[in-house]
C-alpha cells in the first residue's frame, strides 16, 4: 500500500488484482475485513478516521 485508502478502496484493489491472476481463489468481503483486523492486530496497518494507513510494521 503506497498511500492511504479507505477500506472500501482497498478491497476493490484488492479484487481487480485477483480478476487477473487466473489462479486466484476466491476471496469473500468477510475474510477480507478478518484480513484486515489481523494486520491491525500486528500493527502491520493502522485505521483512523475511514482510512487505512502503514502501520509501524508497514
């Protein structure tokens, strides 16, 4: 993550980057929100105000 998103932009990069790898599995909103906390919880992220950030280990 080059710069700071919304949650919601984040998860349609996310998706267009899966559409073109052929061999990509699905991913569902809700592993992705799980995703999500998990790298909040390592403080690989950090949200504030609707916007994800780099966290300390970003």
């Amino acid at each position: 993550m080059k710069e700071p998103r919304s949650v919601s932009e984040l998860w349609e990069c996310v998706r267009e980057i899966r559409r073109r790898q052929p061999t990509s599995s699905p991913l569902s909103f809700d592993w992705f929100v799980l995703a999500l906390s998990l790298l909040h919880a390592i403080s690989a992220i950090e949200y504030s105000k609707g916007i994800v950030r780099q966290g300390r280990l970003g």
